[in-house]
C-alpha cells in the first residue's frame, strides 16, 4: 500500500510543480481573505453568537459564518469562507468568462447553453458535452465531487439519473448527442488564478487525473480585497447597523 492518500501521491507532486511552483496560498489567519491577517478574539466569538454566526471582519470587512465552529456542526463552508452554493456560482460565472475570452473552452469548444438557474441539473454544453461545473479552493483536497452539494438533497444515484436524463433532454433540444463532462475550476483567491481540469463522464474526479484545459485571472470576480483597498468608511460599523441605542434625536 503506498503511503501517502489516494490523489496525493507522485502524480499530485508532479502536477504541483507543473502548474503552481512555489504557489503562494497568503496569509495565514482566522479570517478567510487570504489578505487578511486578522485573528479573531474571544469577543469576536461572542459578538458573532448574539446574531446567528454572523461575522464581518473589522480589517477587511469580509462577513462570514462563524456558526459551524461555534456549535461544532457539520462543517458545510468550503474553505473561503463561502457557502457551497457562493462557491459554485463563483465558479461559474469564472467559467462563463473565461469562454468569453477564448471563444469557447479551449479542448472543448464552444459555450452553447447555460442552465437558467443554479438549481438545474446540467450547467452548461460546451461542445458535445453536458458539463457538470465544480468548484474547489486551492488549498483543499484535490478531488472535484458530483453530487457533493448537501443541499441538493436525494441520493447519489437519483441525482446522477437526474443529469443524464436532463443531458438526453437538452441533447434533442440542441440536435446533437453529448456525452457528460465535469470542468473542474481551482481557485486561488491569494493570486486570483483559476485553473480548468475535464474529464468525461458524472463521477468524482482527482485533479491528477484530469485534463488541465487552461488558467485564467478571475481579478474581477474574487470577492476577497486587500484590507488596505477596503475603506472602513464606506460601510456602517456593526454597531450602526443592528444598534438601536444612538437614534439621533
Ligand atoms: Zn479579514
């Protein structure tokens, strides 16, 4: 048995020094912006409990749920501090972009449908492929998950059949036969670089087994700034907000 866990291995090595040598992840901290070097206080934890969890950073004024470290449940936030449905159509609208800029997927082809709504079971055609989109954070584990939404609910097998039924749907409206695909985008919100892996098929996928389609900048879209960009002034206080103690009159 090798020694190290499955997708971690030489092959992971290899890819990391192909593609992110040396890769800067930012600053270490309690806060998720990865330019952020605040470190949260007892007080902080207090605060946060009085309104559900709910948290805004006082450097860079990123909110965020603190309630999955307070109560100890299930942990649902991905590791930038987002919801795994934030996370997903941050991921999308990257992808979105970056077909834009390429007239397509590069490897793929072009961008011809878009689901509606987040909730549809395929997200997009490109090419002749149905196209599950995921999205991970760069520093988490290595591996893009189907049906790894807890909130889409059902199981594993129904949320399957759900897509490729919805792939034959969307395969007569566009009058071609696809085949399934997941594009995996990694996100590095330190340096805003998006990565794309495919592969065909509806199953989970490792990055090392994946082909790399591109990168790209997703600047525009990286909901993280710099604490120094952020002007403390542009935003009420926390105490302005919910405190009902300084009605001016
Ligand atoms: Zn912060």
């Amino acid at each position: 048995m090798p020694d190290y866990p499955l997708g971690l291995g030489p092959k992971w090595e290899e890819l990391k020094q192909n593609l992110w040598p040396n890769e800067d992840q930012g600053v270490d901290s309690d806060c998720p912006n990865p330019h952020c070097d605040y470190m949260l206080t007892d007080q902080d934890m207090y605060d946060a409990e009085e309104f559900g969890g709910h948290f805004t950073c006082p450097n860079c004024r990123w909110t965020y749920d603190l309630s999955p470290y307070m109560y100890q449940e299930v942990r649902q936030q991905t590791r930038a501090g987002m919801t795994p449905k934030e996370m997903g159509q941050l991921g999308e609208s990257v992808v979105r972009d970056f077909a834009d800029e390429n007239n397509g997927i590069p490897g793929l082809g072009e961008l011809r449908w878009e689901a509606p709504d987040y909730n549809d079971p395929i997200d997009a055609v490109v090419g002749d492929f149905a196209i599950e989109i995921k999205s991970l954070h760069s520093e988490s584990y290595p591996r893009f998950k189907i049906a790894a939404d807890p909130t889409t609910g059902g199981n594993r097998s129904d949320v399957i059949k759900q897509k490729i039924d919805r792939m034959n749907e969307l395969g007569m409206h566009l009058g071609s036969q696809l085949a399934p695909g997941v594009l995996g985008v990694r996100l590095n919100f330190f340096t805003s670089r998006a990565d794309f892996f495919f592969s065909s098929g509806f199953k989970d996928a490792r990055m090392t087994a994946m082909e790399h389609l591109g990168t790209s900048d997703f600047s525009k879209l990286n909901p993280f700034k710099k604490p120094e960009e952020v002007s403390a002034l542009s935003l009420p206080t926390q105490g302005e907000t919910y405190g009902d103690e300084d009605i001016p009159f």
